[in-house]
C-alpha cells in the first residue's frame, strides 16, 4: 500500500535525480503495472508537465524508431531490453545527441553491455536500485558507471538506505534496509508480512549489498535467490553476469539445486545467440577463469529461450518449477561430469559448520537527532552529509 503522501515524495525525488524538467521527453516501453515504469516515471513526469512516451509492448524495432522520431531526452530501459536492442542496432555507431539520461538496467547488467552501449551511442547506462516497496532508492552518477561498476550509486534526498548490523565497515554485506517518507504503509490485508518487512519502522529488503568507502551501495542479490554450496553463499546475479558476458551467450539465469554432496549446487539456463554452438565444457571454462570454482554451476541447460516478466525479468519461479520436475538434473550436464567430485569443484571436503555472517550499520548508535516539526514529523540530522537526511518519526531507530 502506498499512500499519496509517498508518492508525493516518490516523485520529487525522481525529479531531483534526475533533473527532471517540464521541456524533458521521458521514454520508456516498460509496462506501466509495474511500479518501476509508474512511480519512476510516469508519476513524476506527469507531476513535473513533462512528455511521457510508451508502447504497449516493447519491440526493439519500435524503440529504436522512437528513439529517432520522438527525440527523448530521458530513456530507461531493463538490461534485457537493452541486449535486444543493441542486437538490433549491430555494431554501427548511432548518435541520440537529444538522451541527457539514460538509466535503469538490472542487477544481472555486465560489464560488456555497458562499454557496448557506450562505445556504439555515446550514452552511460546508470544504475538504479528500487523496489515496489521503496522505489528509486538510489541513482549512479554518470560518471561512475565504469569507474564503479557494480554500484547502483548513492541514497537518494528522501531515502536513506543502509546495511543491517553493528560493524560499520565498508564492503561487509548484510541486508539492505531502507527509511524515509517514500517508504510503503503495507501489504493489503497481509498484516504478517508487513511486520516481517516492517521492522522496528524500518523497510527490510530482503536484499544484499554492501557500501564502499565512499557510500556508494552496491546490490548482491536478493537473499531468496542466493543457495548455500557447503557453506559457501553463492550469487546467481554475479554468476549470470559472467555468463552475459561471453559473446556467445543472449540471455542466462543460475538457481540453486539440492545436491547429495554439497547441499546445494548452481543449474545455469543459458540461451546461445543466432549461429552460435557454445557448449557447457566452454562455459564452465570461461567462468572457472572469472570465479571461485565452488560458484560455477554444476548443470548447464541450454534452452531456446527464458520464461520472462512483461518487464524482462526471468521468471526463476518457473525454472526452479522444471528444474523440480526433472529431479534437479540438466538437459546437459556440465564437464564437471560426475562435477559433484571435489576435485572438479577445486574442494577438498565440504567444509564443516556454517560461514560466519557478517552485518554492519554505518551509523553509530550515539548519533544525534535534533526533532523538527515537518508535516511528516522527522528528524533531520545534524550530522554533515552533501544532502538532507530524513528520519520518519517511525523510523527512530536504525540500529
């Protein structure tokens, strides 16, 4: 539930990331159900009297015409969109000298599709991180697209995020947690997970990530998605965004199977673009030169293509649905062959007992807060930062 008052906040702070103004030309084909298209878009550009331009359905074709006919000034796109319309594009260079922002992409985005974008178009694709919950939480600067890759930038003016935990040290992960007035009142008629997601006036995520020193926050993955192999955690995001990586590769996703040996171990589905035979022996190699060997999946299945939100996110649910059906096992096995075998997956043993987790909160708890009397009742902090800090009265506590 998101009351007016929230998406009143919602859109100013899409209006300050983004320069929003009322001559921009805001285009995007993401489906406007989805709250990413609503809250960072629409919403704001109806607020600031800008133009909004869509389609009902996202071709390629059609967005590369719009991109030419319409001349927006504002583009986002998912990372999926975007590999389908770099394909379209090939490798001549385009110029859409009218784009001044191009952001959205996804947390699967590799490093290749964005020095693609960049060396075709000229442009920079920033990150954003958000949810239906919290949207828009955080914009990378243009700037630190490939300086800091990885980063989906910094908290937004009326959002602050932080990770969950007592030890305030950069680059220690634990779970992103959220507050502000942007922040949901709930799920409708779910009062149980609105307390499990509600806690102590906080938004839990239910993601990972970690800040650097520079407090730039970067997204791991969201804790559903990540499996234990031994006692290893493994990211299927940063698995897939290897496998996006190889040039043979068009789309990919990794989920965890049950595994006799290791508990858990990762399936990979991979579709091959046009004309390319890419088998499993190649890509377990290619991600054995890039990862930890425990993180490369065990089973490789290749496919003719991933089932897909109307926003281009893969359907994992369907996958792990299949891949249940099939008793866990691959329509092609990976070289690691009989690869439960320790050696294939560089371990001796499974390692006894649990990894040790680690949490951190880059705020200490003798943080002052001077109250103010703000319609929305919250604190400011007198502590020095390059924009305002906003505590919901509901949100006292952060520890």
């Amino acid at each position: 539930m998101t009351s007016h008052l929230q998406t009143f906040f919602k859109a100013f702070q899409v209006v300050n990331y983004l320069d929003l103004r009322e001559s921009d030309v805001v285009m995007t084909q993401m489906p406007l159900f989805h709250s990413g298209a609503l809250f960072a878009l629409l919403v704001p550009v109806l607020s600031r009297g800008a133009t909004f331009v869509t389609r009902e359905t996202f071709s390629a074709q059609t967005f590369l015409l719009d991109l030419e006919r319409e001349a927006p000034s504002v583009v986002c796109c998912t990372t999926t969109m975007l590999r389908f319309v770099m394909d379209a594009m090939g490798e001549q260079k385009r110029e859409f000298s009218s784009v001044r922002v191009l952001f959205g992409g996804g947390e699967r985005t590799p490093r290749s599709l964005l020095e693609q974008i960049k060396a075709v178009t000229g442009l920079s694709l920033r990150m954003g991180y958000g949810q239906t919950e919290n949207s828009f939480m955080a914009l990378q600067d243009a700037g630190e697209v490939l300086s800091h890759f990885g980063s989906v930038g910094r908290a937004g003016f009326f959002t602050d995020v932080w990770i969950e935990g007592e030890a305030a040290a950069p680059g220690a992960e634990g779970e992103l947690v959220a507050c502000g007035p942007t922040v949901m009142s709930g799920y409708w008629k779910r009062p149980d997970d609105t307390a499990k997601a509600m806690r102590n006036g906080a938004l839990h995520t239910g993601d990972l990530g970690y800040t650097d020193a520079g407090g730039r926050l970067y997204f791991v993955d969201r804790q559903k998605d990540m499996y234990r192999s031994g006692a290893e955690n493994v990211s299927p995001a940063e698995v897939e965004k290897h496998l996006l990586d190889h040039p043979d590769v068009a789309n990919a996703a990794v989920i965890g199977v049950d595994d006799a040996l290791w508990g858990e171990v990762g399936k990979a589905f991979v579709v091959r673009r046009d004309g390319c035979n890419v088998d499993a022996a190649a890509l377990c190699e290619h991600l054995a030169a890039r990862l930890a060997r425990y993180k490369v999946p065990k089973h490789i299945e290749f496919r003719d293509e991933l089932p897909l939100t109307a926003s281009g996110k893969v359907r994992k649910t369907d996958l792990k649905k299949a891949s249940a059906a099939q008793g866990g096992k691959a329509a092609v096995e990976s070289p690691s062959g009989a690869a439960a075998s320790s050696k294939a997956l560089g371990r001796a043993a499974a390692p006894p007992g649990s990894a040790k987790s680690i949490r951190v909160d880059r705020y200490p708890e003798s943080r002052p807060e001077v109250p103010v009397s703000w319609p929305i009742q919250g604190w400011v902090s007198p502590a020095p930062r390059t924009s305002l800090e906003l505590w919901p009265a509901r949100c006292p506590d952060r520890g």
